[in-house]
C-alpha cells in the first residue's frame, strides 16, 4: 500500500560562493559556525530547499547519472552494507529519499523490506511514488523536514540516506545524528551515501574540478550543469573527519568508510546492542 502525508517546513544556511573555472562553486572556509543548537541563519521560503528540487524534480532522474561519475558504484555500496539477509523483512527509513532512486535499489534487493520516504520537496516525492506505482512494497511516502519535524515511526531496523544530509550545517547535523541515533533500532545501522567537504581548500578545489570533467565526460550538457550549480546553493558539505567524529561522539560505532570517489562519499555506523552513553 502506497501512503502519501504532507508535513513541510525547510530551513538552510547561508553559503559563500568559490568562483572556480569561470562557474559557481561553494567553499566553506570563511566563517565556519558554531556548533550550535539553534538556527540563525534562516531564510525565506523562495528560496529554500523544497522550492530549489520542487521546480528540477521533472528533469532530476534523466541528468542524475550524468552528473554523477560513480551512479553505480556509489548507490551500490549503499545497498551492498545492508546487513540482512534477502528474504528477511525490516523496516528502513530513507531520509531525503527524492526520486526514490535508493529505495527502489533496496527494494530489488530486498523485497520483503518496509520502506519509509521521507522528503521535503513533494514534486520529488511524487516521482517516487510513480516508480513505485503498481508494485505491492511496503512503502510510505512523507513530505516532511526530517530536521524540523519528528520521524514518522518510533524505530528503524535501518536508517539510510542518500545526497540529502550535505544540506545540514554542523549544527543541523549533529542535531539530526541524535534523531537517527533514537530512532534506530539497538544493532541497527545508519549508512550514508553523500558528498564530503575537502580537507582543505586545496583538496575541495580539485573535487570541484574533477565533478565538472566528469559531468561533461558522462554528457551532461550545459543546462545540467546550470541547473545543478543552482541545487548547490543549499549545500552546506562538512569533512568526512567532521562527520564520524560527530557521529562517534553520539554513540555510533564500527565507523567506516566504505567507498569514495573524490567528494562522492559512503559511510557507516552501528548503534550498539548495549548504549555506551546509557
């Protein structure tokens, strides 16, 4: 049965632009925040998240494997990490789950799984009821801020997310580490397949470079790329060391890195049986 709830409130941080080969990037090396609790950089609704993937949400599924070298090898660990076995059934929450793009990836995998979407952008959500229209998965579709608003269950046998937290401040991301922390099963596990801030400027320069070769290699024309230059303005990209270092201080463990290619990144991490911090 497909389920369809709406629940939308999107905030984002403010961003400095990096001018690197004549295009836009963003750079987060001036004025790095505070790890902080509350929001004060808050901006109008014209121009938030929902807004930016609402108005590129026909378009996003044709351009996405252009614009992204590693479609394959990077959605594919994501799944790969799942530790159950095919036949089992369990309950996954898909944070930022757009199109649906990793969900359906689980779903060929494990067809017994019950699946959560949760997305603050509906134009993407309902893409991804349509790829889902006809089959019988256990699926449930959500606009919903995950940072603003509680997850629609209590407990997840499996939290995953893939190209969504990058819009997360180090604030909003420690924040949400706390939620995904509670709502997970004892054993169960988060992976994240995302982008990853440079470790200096230097590093983030060639990333942003070898992204734009790589997009023009895999024939992504030049409206592609305008149009995802516009979708970065909302990223707010934190280091790898950031993220697991935030990540182990709420409790996670057996952190690793599994996959990366250049700024295209798969992580993970278990909540233990026992709470460490209980």
């Amino acid at each position: 049965m497909l389920l369809f709830r709406y629940d939308a409130k999107v905030y984002l941080r403010s961003f400095v632009n990096l001018r690197l080969l004549g295009i836009e990037f963003l750079s987060r090396y001036s004025s790095r925040p505070a790890l902080s609790n509350k929001s004060t950089h808050s901006i109008t609704m014209s121009t938030t998240i929902a807004e930016t993937f609402n108005k590129h949400a026909q378009e996003y599924d044709a351009s996405h494997k252009r614009l992204l070298a590693c479609f394959d090898d990077f959605y594919g660990t994501a799944v790969s990490l799942i530790p159950y076995d095919r036949d089992q059934a369990f309950t996954v929450l898909d944070l930022g789950a757009g199109t649906g793009l990793l969900s359906e990836k689980i779903v060929q995998h494990f067809p017994n799984c019950s699946i959560t979407l949760c997305d603050v952008a509906e134009n993407m959500l309902k893409i991804a009821m349509q790829r889902f229209e006809g089959k019988d998965e256990k699926l449930r579709f959500y606009v919903s801020d995950y940072l603003q608003q509680p997850f629609p269950e209590q407990r997840y046998d499996l939290v995953v997310s893939a190209l969504s937290l990058h819009h997360c401040s180090a604030a909003q991301f420690n924040m949400l580490l706390s939620k995904i922390y509670s709502a997970l099963n004892p054993g169960a596990c988060f992976i994240n397949a995302d982008q990853i801030l440079g470790a200096n400027e230097s590093v983030e320069t060639a990333y942003a470079n070898r992204w734009l070769r790589d997009a023009k290699a895999n024939g992504a024309s030049e409206d592609d790329i305008s149009k995802a230059l516009q979708r970065m303005k909302a990223d707010r990209t934190l280091p790898l060391a950031t993220q697991l270092n935030l990540m182990a201080a709420k409790g996670f463990v057996e952190l690793n890195q599994w996959y990366q290619y250049f700024r295209f990144c798969v992580y993970s991490g278990v909540k233990p049986i026992k709470d460490i911090f209980a």
